[in-house]
C-alpha cells in the first residue's frame, strides 16, 4: 500500500520538457482532429472509473467534459473486471466503444510482467503474429464487443463508430478495430493513446489493407508504453502516430509522424529510454491518474 500511494504521487508529478516549436506542427493533410482527439481521451480516462459510476455518467472530470452519454454497457473481462464499455453519445451522433487500460499504480508491475510471446493471428492470410496476450486478453470480451456494436448500430443507423482506449486498451481497440472491420461494421474515428505495439509487420499491412482510412496512435513524449513489446522482438506499431512533446496550458503541439512504412525515428521512437509513468497518464492535458482517484 506505500509503495501504491508513493507510485500514485510520483504519477501525478508534473514532467516539462525543452520543446521546438518548429518540430511540431500539423500536416495540413492530416485528417488528425485535436478537438475529436481530446473528447475521446475523456472517454478513456472515464474507463478507469467504478462501472457503476459510469453506467450512471457521473464520473466527475471525464463525464462532465462528455455530459452527453446514453445507453452505456460495461464490457465485463474473464475476471470480472471492467474492461471498457460503450455507449452513445446523442450530442455528436457517436457510438463509442472504449477499452481501459492497466490501473495506474500497476503500470510499473506490468510494464516488468510484459512478455513478447506471440501468436498466429487468425483474421490474417498473410502468416500474422501478434502478442499473445493482448490477443487472449481482447477474445475474453470479443462477443460482447460485436454485440454492443449490433445492438447500437441498429438502434443508431446514422451514427458514426469511434473506437478509442489508452495503454493495453489500446492494444484491445486495435483488434476491435479489426474484428469489428472484417464482421462489417464500418469505423469512422480510431483513435487509442499510450498503446503498445500489438504485432508484427505483417500485422502492421494487414490492418493498413483492411482499414485504409485515417487513424490514430497518440503519444506523449516519454510515455513508455509505446516501446513495448519491443522492435527487436519483432515488434512493430501500426500507424499513424500522432506524437506530442508536451502539453501547454494554452497551446499543444503535435507531429503526426511519417510512419507509412516503418516507425517515425524523429517522434516517440526518436527517445532511447522512456521512463515517464506522468507522460503515460497525461494526455491533451488531462491526468487520467487523479481521475482515478476520485471515481472509484
């Protein structure tokens, strides 16, 4: 318990780094929305909160940002954990489906557990491999995923889907951006923050052939989370990258990356040894650790 409440402390510490600003900026090609990008790291940080509270959408800081949320379901993992949920949101005419991530006071334990054992990927023709785990951890709560996204596509034919999670959520956002692709269902907005890298090169075209539409993998300078499982190991994030250095008060700088083909050296990858467990927690100015806190 100490060293939980010392690792809670050190988690909200906040990290300011030298930044150019001539190194970020947006390429005017993008279709990378800043505002889409914040509204939906709300919805992650609300992840992490007691499943009643967000059944309820009274989970202080993320759902008054979000005030506009109905139907929410809880994805419910095989130890009867939260795992996500979805939900519309009337507002903006959005059906979310979110996946949370490691609690943030285990990052450390499991960012020392991670193993990089893979496996053959069953939607991919092409010899996929991908980390075994996340894999495993995504098929625990498959059904329900496919299931909410029937139940609210019927009920809402003209929303858009949005696929998000942060940390392993994204690694599970970035098989049911899969899954839910390759079972019809058409994906207007993927966006995941912190997430590991889920498979191998392969991998990486495959979802590049199914899903050739606009997404995103937002980091945060030295978040660690994004070098995991590693690159020799086989390794290798789909794109494409949206890398922050930092987060001002009034101004956020971002690059999306040039990683059509292989990771950006110049944006998260450009960092030898990433320890920030702050900069895994905050993005777009929010620290979803005091949220966290407060929503249990």
């Amino acid at each position: 318990m100490k060293f939980d409440i010392l690792f809670v402390i050190l988690i909200l510490t906040v990290s300011t780094y030298a930044q150019d600003d001539e190194d970020f900026i947006i390429d005017s090609n993008s279709a990378y929305d800043e505002t889409d990008a914040t509204r939906y790291w709300y919805f992650c940080a609300a992840s992490y909160c007691h499943p009643n509270v967000i059944i309820d959408w009274s989970c202080t800081t993320p759902c008054s940002k979000t005030p506009y949320m109905d139907d929410v379901q809880i994805f419910v993992n095989s130890t009867n954990e939260n795992a996500g949920f979805s939900g519309y949101d009337p507002k903006h005419n959005e059906i979310i489906i979110v996946f949370r991530g490691t609690l943030p006071w285990s990052i450390k334990n499991w960012l020392e557990d991670i193993n990089y054992i893979k496996t053959s990927y069953p939607y991919c023709t092409n010899n996929c491999q991908v980390h075994r785990g996340f894999f495993y951890s995504y098929m625990g709560i498959h059904d329900q995923v496919i299931n909410a996204a029937k139940r609210l596509t019927t009920k809402y034919p003209n929303a858009k889907l949005v696929v998000t999670g942060h940390s392993l959520g994204g690694a599970l956002a970035t098989h049911a951006l899969v899954t839910l692709t390759v079972n019809g269902f058409k994906i207007d907005h993927f966006y995941t923050y912190g997430s590991p890298r889920v498979g191998d090169s392969a991998f990486f075209n495959f979802v590049k052939s199914i899903y050739p539409a606009a997404k995103f993998r937002v980091t945060h300078d030295h978040d660690p989370v994004p070098h995991l499982p590693m690159e020799v190991q086989g390794f290798h994030h789909i794109n494409t990258e949206a890398y922050y250095k930092d987060f001002l008060i009034f101004h956020k700088d971002v690059k999306i990356c040039n990683d059509e083909y292989k990771e950006d050296s110049k944006c998260s990858n450009q960092n030898l040894v990433d320890l920030s467990a702050d900069d895994h927690c905050n993005y777009l100015g929010y620290n979803l650790a005091i949220g966290v806190l407060v929503c249990q």
